[in-house]
C-alpha cells in the first residue's frame, strides 16, 4: 500500500532544476516500510509532440523552477494514489494519467508523473526483495544492452561547429557488456589523444562527448575512425558507429530545407539541403563509412521524407525514431503503419509514466522494430533506464560518453546487473536482422 509520497526539487547535470519523487509502501501485513526514490531527466532538443515538462516560468532558475510539478505531486497526485496497491504499476500509471486528464501531461507536468511512476516500480521491487530489472521484467531478463555511446558531441549539445548531434560507437563483438564498456571507454581516450595531437578542443558536450570545431561529419567520422583503428579494433567489425543527426533542429520550416550553421560558418557559404539531398546524404555516409544506425535523420513532421529515406536505407541500417516517436504508441502507430523507420528511442520522459514507456516498447518489438533505451541530455544519477534496457531485453543503450557520473552512473548500474545475471546474462549485435 502506498503510504507515503514526497515530491522535491533537485538539479539535473546542466544545472537546471528537476523533479525527484520519494515513494513509501507499507506492507499491510507486517507493518515493514519500503522505500523507493526516483529523478526525472530533460531534453534540449526536445520532440514538439513530446508530453509536457512542466517549468515555473517564474523568475527563479530562469523560469526553469519545477515548484509546480513538485507541488502537483504532494498534493493532487498524492491524493490520488495514496492507499493504492503500489505493485500494480499499470493502475497506479492509470490513475496518474487520469488525474491529469490531458493528452500530454499538460495538467500534472509529466516530470511529476514520471517521478512517481518510476518511484512506485523502484518500491515495489524492494518489496519484494528483487532486483528492479527483475522486477519490470520478469524470469526471463537476460540480455545486456550494447552501448551506442556518443563520443562526439555537436548540435544543440555544445557550443562548436558539428551540426549532427552525436556521433555514437557501438562495441557490436564485444563479449559481454563489461567488455564493450571497456573497449568504448579505450576508444574515447584515444580519441581524446587524436584530438589532442592535432590541437583541437578536448572540453566536452552536454552527454561528455568532444566538443570540437570542426568542418562536416565527414571529418567527425575520419577521426573516429582513427580512434578505432588505433585502439586496435577493426571499424565495421568490432565497432559500428551510429549517428543521431537530430535532424528537426536543423529543419526550418519556412525554406523546407535542412540548414547546417556550423558547416555554413567553416565552410564560408550557405551549406542547407533539402529532404532528398538528406537522404543522398545519408547515403553516402554509409557507403563510405561503418555505420549501422541513424537516428532523426528526418524532421519530426516529414512523414513522407521517412517513408523514402525508410524504402532507400531501411533494409541496410537501423533507422531510429526520436523526436518522430516521442515514445508515444499512437505515433509509432502510424509509423509502423506507414512502414516509416526501424526502430524507436524510448525516454521515459517523453511520455510519462512507466507503463506508457512498456507498452510502445511492446508495440515496437511485437512489430519487429528495435527499441533503444535512451538518456536525455540533461541528466542525473539515477539509473532507472540501465534497468528497463535489461527489463525488455531492448539489447541497446544509448546513455552518452564514458565521462561524467550521470552517465557512468547507468554504465556502472549495468555491470553491477551484468555481474549479478552471471553466466545467464547474454550480449549480442542487436541488428543481426539488418
Ligand atoms: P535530448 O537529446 O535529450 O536533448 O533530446 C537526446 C537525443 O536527441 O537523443
Ligand atoms: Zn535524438
């Protein structure tokens, strides 16, 4: 039974406020408490259909202040679930999504519905003394996630000169999860070497990738290439690289073309393409280099541009869905109808509650698409996501460099899960379909 809840205001790792929630479950029998607390990640280049991120809009934290959400959840939302039966995750996501009676969280502020949803799961699993992964995932859970791991970051992510907003490696032979976790973390330090040998910045992005000036992707993936090579592992082989291009920030609307400022300033013209030079883009890309994944490659509203870059790549890499699917089923619905993308990133903020995560990643494997857990650039230390990535055997993770604690937090909570699994505990190349 769920006897106590307790919102507050806490800051994320961009130094802006966010909401954490503390949940109390009184087992009705023994009288034992249990206590469960979970933190709410942010966005920067967040999706125009995602559910809402409700801010103060006040002065304090520059209207960022999350008061509101906070107090929605000590008073409207603890009215509302107290007393509940805290392990029935569905009804107490039900009720939240009642109570706040909006499509999109708009009433409530989905980082008070997250907090809580996350908080009840993570109390109800110490209830009954397992494992959060266990718990949201059953007897089955077994397979470890291969990091795509952002080791360049640009965009709205930092302050230089890549448009595409983050350049990924993925340890696809690696033996296990702590193996890839080493080899990607090899990879980022030799990479920072490279970087360092030819006088470019080491200061890193939002996610702890680099953050240097420089020209194009092209000369992103020339030196990651390297840092592989150097690393002594073979691109294409040992590791694959994945690109989120986050493509509707680069989208302008009134010209309909995509619009790439820091190659422009470099380059010393005007460098924009329109959707089919995106996709001849693309296309080039992975002839020339060894990339497996792209994600919003296209803008969040270019259906029909998804659909061609979807019959042109999609049977030769991952396309992933982010800002396109903002983790919502009714979205993925219509993408899967549409036959639009191959996979979808699921961040739980995007939608809400935990329950509404489960279920599009259920829509998406029941309709062969790939699900990558995913972080947002704007993070803390909890780890929940390490566990819903081995929860629904996603077999991929995407939660930033191997620098920085909010995102090591998650890496470090998924070898302590690969070490508790022991010999059950499977990795494998996620896209072997491909
Ligand atoms: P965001 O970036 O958290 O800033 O939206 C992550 C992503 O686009 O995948
Ligand atoms: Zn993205």
């Amino acid at each position: 039974q769920i006897t106590n809840i307790h919102g507050r205001e806490i800051l994320d790792s961009r130094g802006n406020p966010t909401v954490e929630a503390e949940i109390t479950l009184t087992d009705t029998v023994t009288g034992r408490r249990y206590g469960g607390r979970a933190c709410v990640p942010s966005g920067a280049s967040t999706g125009r259909f995602e559910a809402v991120e409700l801010r103060d809009a006040e002065t304090r934290y520059f209207g960022l202040g999350v008061k509101k959400a906070v107090s929605n959840i000590n008073t409207k939302i603890k009215e509302a679930i107290t007393g509940r039966n805290g392990l029935n995750q569905v009804e107490i996501d039900r009720i939240l999504i009642e109570t706040d009676g909006t499509d999109n969280k708009g009433n409530l502020g989905a980082n008070a519905t997250l907090a809580v949803s996350m908080a009840v799961a993570r109390a109800a699993a110490k209830s009954l003394n397992i494992p959060l992964y266990q718990y949201l995932g059953g007897a089955y859970t077994r397979l470890m996630p291969v990091p795509m791991m952002n080791i360049l970051n640009g965009g709205r992510h930092a302050a230089n000169t890549v448009d595409f907003q983050e350049f990924m490696i993925m340890p696809v032979q690696a033996e296990s999860f702590a193996d890839g976790l080493r080899i990607c973390a090899e990879i980022y330090h030799f990479l920072k070497k490279i970087l360092e040998e030819k006088g470019l910045a080491t200061s890193v992005g939002d996610e702890g990738g680099f953050a240097p000036d420089l020209p194009d992707a092209e000369a992103v993936l020339d030196l990651i290439v390297e840092a592989i090579e150097k690393s002594n592992y073979f691109p294409g082989q040992d590791v694959k690289i994945a690109l989120d291009v986050a493509s509707s920030e680069l989208y302008n609307e009134k010209t309909g073309m995509y619009h790439f400022p820091g190659e422009s300033s470099l380059k010393g013209k005007d460098i924009v393409r329109d959707t089919s030079e995106m996709i001849a883009y693309y296309e080039d890309l992975i002839s020339d280099y060894p990339i497996l994944s792209i994600e919003d490659g296209l803008a969040e509203d270019d259906w029909d541009g998804w659909k061609h870059l979807t019959e042109r790549l999609g049977d030769k890499i991952q396309l992933v869905g982010d800002d396109l699917f903002v983790t919502n089923t009714k979205r993925l619905d219509a993408g899967i109808k549409l036959h639009v993308a191959n996979a979808i990133l699921v961040k739980v903020n995007q939608i809400g509650t935990v329950s509404e995560a489960m279920e599009a990643i259920e829509m998406a494997q029941k309709n062969g698409y790939k699900a990558v857990i995913s972080h947002r650039s704007g993070e803390t230390e909890d780890t929940f996501i390490a566990d819903l990535s081995v929860a629904v055997n996603a077999g991929q993770i995407k939660t930033g460099a191997p620098c920085r604690s909010d995102r090591n937090a998650k890496y470090n909570q998924l070898l302590r899960i690969e070490e508790e699994l022991g010999t059950v505990a499977a990795y494998k190349e996620p896209l072997n379909k491909i």
